[in-house]
C-alpha cells in the first residue's frame, strides 16, 4: 500500500509543477505518511473500540481525499490548460486510483508522440 501511496505523490507532484495551484500534493502528503506507518501501528489501531474505528475511518477519508483531488485536477488541467479531453471515471478511481492514472497519463504520452511523430501533409 505504501508504495501505491508514494507513487500518488509522485503523480501529484508531476501535476503541481505543471499546474502551480495545485492543491493535491497536501493529501498525497499525508496519503503517503499513512502509508509508511508501520504495521504495529494499525495493529494498535484495530484493538481500540470506537477510537480505532473512528482513526481507520479518518484514514480512509484521506485516501479517498487524495485520489479524487488527483483526479478533479488532472481533469481540470488536461481539459481547461491543455486543451486535451480527459474524462476520468469516479468509479474506477475509486476502484484502481494510481494504476488507473497512470494508464491515462500514459495513452495521452503515446497520443502525443504519435501526433509528433506522424508525418507532416505539404
């Protein structure tokens, strides 16, 4: 989980430094600390009643929190700055999150090379 986290970060800092207003490195931030908490420490959550439910909750709403800012501002950045339509379905991020960024991410870089690579009609 830890590195699924860090690589959301990853993603994120991509974004900010193409987008400077950029807002989703603070939950990518926080998503990857929770990630890098080790295991006794879950474990400690787990044994304690309401508090360890409502920590876990709080911990998943971060995650949550995390993703779907990714997923607003890659939105917002390849369709209003870019000009470059990118719709991303809420479930599937949800469900895939960072693997289904990077599948995104990845089929527009190939897009775009095959748009620069392609020859130019004279």
């Amino acid at each position: 989980m830890a590195v699924l986290s860090i690589w959301l970060l990853v993603q994120a800092a991509w974004l900010k430094g193409r987008y400077a207003s950029s807002r989703a490195v603070r939950w990518c931030v926080a998503d990857a600390l929770i990630g890098l908490m080790p295991s006794p420490v879950f474990a400690w959550i787990s044994l304690h009643g309401f508090w360890g439910v409502l920590i876990f909750i709080s911990i998943f709403a971060i995650q949550l929190m995390a993703v779907f800012t990714v997923r607003e501002e890659l939105e917002y950045y390849f369709n209003e700055v870019t000009a470059t339509p990118l719709k991303l379905d809420p479930l599937m991020t949800f469900l895939l999150g960072t693997f289904y960024f990077q599948y995104h991410l990845h089929q527009l870089y190939l897009r775009q090379q095959e748009q620069y690579s392609s020859p130019v009609a004279t």
